[in-house]
C-alpha cells in the first residue's frame, strides 16, 4: 500500500514539474561554475601574455605583435591593409 501511494505521488504532475525543475536548476548551476573557470583560466592567459609584454624581453614574444595581427604590422611599418577585394594598386 505505501508503495502504490509513493508510485502514485511521484506521478503527480506537481511532483514531476518540481523534479524537473530542481534538475535544471542545478544544470544551469553547473554552467555557472563553468562559466567561472574558463573565464579564470583565460584571464590567467591573459595576464601572462601581458606580462611578458613588459618586461625586457622584447616585442616579438607580446601576443599582439604576431603576424596579422593591426598594432604588430603597425609596429613593423606595414601599415593599414586595404579592405578585402580592394587592391591597392595591381
């Protein structure tokens, strides 16, 4: 008797909707933490790539001087670029 009423609660649509809500409520829960230690990790990157930068090591090691990259070509006397399917002279 007690088994069929528990089977018979858990069936309820009120009991149900709870589960399920109690469910996603710790998914998004989840997300969150994750969400927190990506943004840990790449502020992590971040910092090092930036304190490389400042020291006296030079700027070819500053992750914004790579090859490509607006501020390195810069640096580098390239200039601007001309917008893509624009040539600049040819």
């Amino acid at each position: 008797m007690i088994q069929r009423s528990k089977r018979i609660y858990e069936q309820l649509p009120e009991v149900q909707r709870k589960r399920d809500e109690e469910k996603r409520r710790l998914e998004y829960k989840s997300y969150r933490l994750r969400a927190q230690l990506f943004k840990k990790r790449t502020l992590k990157v971040r910092i090092q790539k930036t304190s490389l930068c400042q020291t006296d090591v030079g700027l070819e090691n500053c992750f914004w001087s790579t090859p490509g990259a607006g501020l390195g070509r810069a640096l580098r006397g390239g200039g601007p670029q001309a917008p893509h399917g624009l040539s600049s002279g040819k």
